[in-house]
C-alpha cells in the first residue's frame, strides 16, 4: 500500500471517528434534556395525583360530596399555571375537557388536537399509558405556543396519567423546541470544531507524509524493492530522482549502487587481468624449469612482479569495503 494511500486511510479514520464520537454526544445531551423534561413533567403529575387523591378522600369520608370534591379539585389545579405551563384534564368517557387554560373551552367536548403522526391526542395519550404499565405515558405533538401572534406549531412533550376513581386523565406538557434550538447550537459548534480540527490534522498528516517522502526520496515499497534487488546482486536496476534531490536515502542507495558498479567492474577486469597474468606465469615457471635458462629466469620474476602488482589492486578495491 502507497504512503499517500495510508495517509489518507488515517485522515478518513480520524474524520469518521470525530463524526461518530460527535454524533454520539449530541444525540446522548438531547435524549439527557428530554429525559431530565419527562422526569419534571413525571413530578407534576405525581403533584397532580397527590391532589386528586386527597379530594377523593375528603369525598370518600363524607366531608365533600363528589360534585363538591371535584369541584375543588379542578380550581386547585387550575390554580397551578406558571406562564405557558399548565395542567390540562379530561373526563375519559366522554371527553368533556375540565381543566384548561382558555376559560372557554372548559366544560365543552374536546378531543384535543393531533399528534405528529396524526393521532387525536386521547387515543395517544391512552396508547402511551398503557403501554408504560407506571399508569404514565409521554406524547410528542404540535402546539401553537399561547400569547404568540403566529400560529405555528411547535414540538410539545406531553405527560399523561390516569386518575381511576372519578375516570379523568390528566395532562400537562412543555415546549422542547428550546432543546431543539440548543442542539443544532451545539451541533453547529461541533461542526466548526471538527472542521478545524480536521483541518490542522490533514496539515500535520500530509507534512509528516511529505516529510516522511523527502527522506525517502520516494515512496516506501520502491525504496524497498530497489534495496531487495541490489541486496540479490542486481546492480543494473534504474533508480529514479526527483529533481535536486541529492540527500535522500535513495539518492544515497543510487550512489552506493555507482560504487558498487565501480568496484565490481575494477575487480572483474583485475580477476581477468590476474587470470592472464597467471597464465603467463605458468607458462613461464613451465619454460624455465624445462631449460633453467637466464632469459626463463627474467621472464618467471617480471611474471611475479606484474601478479603482485594485480593483486595489490585487487586488494585495494576490496579494501573499500569495511567489514
């Protein structure tokens, strides 16, 4: 595999980590807001509850009669807006809205409005209860936002419970578009971050890739390659240069293929030299150990000394090499 290859293998890695590990952050900071909503909106309905159950009981012992205790029941609760927030209760029978904001619509039939999907609420509401098995269930849906002149809907999270003995539903809810607006804010902080941390690291990344290749003076596997061949006795490879490159380590591996040519090629004219010489030695030992001649003698000593001489350059040339 390439070095450029690698490097972007790892630039990619790094990207696909930072998209996952900032992914997994907003998605857990959005479910931890929604969750820390149902938990405040799970204490108003236990608050909620707690009220119902304590009027029942003064109709239970006598002291309100159930028109009375309900009654009471209902202002208490009305009593509890704060702002945008209030609590909203229907009679399950026949949805007779009894609690709620808007003063004229109490005491009507109200179904309520739609969900997301395009459920009437109460159907939502009762599906969601039942299928919490706490006698709680959450609804996401779309509400225009009291005293705002638009009439936009906007993402409410509703909780819902059921009080048995006087067979109402109970329902109060908060606007979370301010936990949408916080995590597209923080989805856009992410983004800029992760952009400029992706930016330094596919700056240092391809300067240590292009520091990396400078030294090399080219890419791993063929600086590689060329040391196999010459390390098998494969001096005549062609070793490419970039430009002014004078200091690399394959400049360094084609000056040393250079001299390793130099030296195999002095050695094998002195090897063919010396075999001549050797020759021409034998013959001459031969000539004068048949005639023991004066002339033989000359010819056999400047025999020798032209072999002493080859052999000293041969020496010379394997000198080069340190051991």
């Amino acid at each position: 595999m390439r070095l450029k290859t690698r490097v972007w293998i790892i630039i990619i890695a790094s990207v696909l980590g930072l998209l996952v590990m900032g992914a997994f952050g907003l998605y857990s900071m959005r479910q931890g807001m929604l969750e820390e909503r149902k938990a405040q909106i799970s204490q108003l309905l236990d608050f909620a509850d707690a009220q119902l159950k304590y009027f029942h009981g003064l109709e239970k012992t006598g002291k309100l009669s159930r028109e009375e205790a309900q009654a009471q029941a209902r202002e208490a609760l009305s009593a509890q807006r704060r702002g945008n927030d209030y609590f909203v209760v229907r009679s399950i029978q026949d949805n007779v809205l009894l609690v709620h904001a808007t003063a004229a619509r109490v005491g009507k039939v109200d179904a309520g409005g739609k969900t997301l999907d395009g459920r009437p609420v109460m159907d939502a509401y009762k599906e969601a209860i039942a299928k919490s098995g706490t006698g709680k269930g959450f609804v996401t849906l779309g509400a225009v936002r009291p005293n705002t002149p638009d009439k936009k809907l906007y993402t409410k999270l509703s909780g819902a419970a059921t009080f048995q003995p006087w067979n109402w539903i109970v329902v109060i809810g908060f606007f979370v578009d301010d936990i949408e607006a916080r995590f597209w804010k923080q989805a856009s902080f992410f983004i800029v971050v992760a952009a400029a941390l992706l930016v330094v690291l596919t700056v240092l990344v391809l300067r240590m890739r292009g520091s990396i290749l400078n030294q090399l003076g080219g890419e791993p596997q063929e600086a590689a390659d060329s040391m196999r061949k010459i390390a098998n006795g494969d001096l005549g490879i062609e070793i490419k240069l970039a430009s002014n490159d004078n200091s690399s380590l394959i400049a360094f591996l084609k000056v040393m293929q250079m001299k390793l040519k130099n030296i195999t090629s002095t050695i094998q004219d002195n090897s063919a030299t010396l075999n001549e010489q050797v020759r021409s030695f034998d013959d001459a030992a031969k000539s004068y150990a048949e005639t023991k001649s004066e002339e033989q003698l000359s010819d056999l000593l400047r025999a020798v000394k032209k072999l002493s001489r080859t052999v000293e350059i041969l020496g010379k040339s394997v000198s080069r090499f340190k051991l």
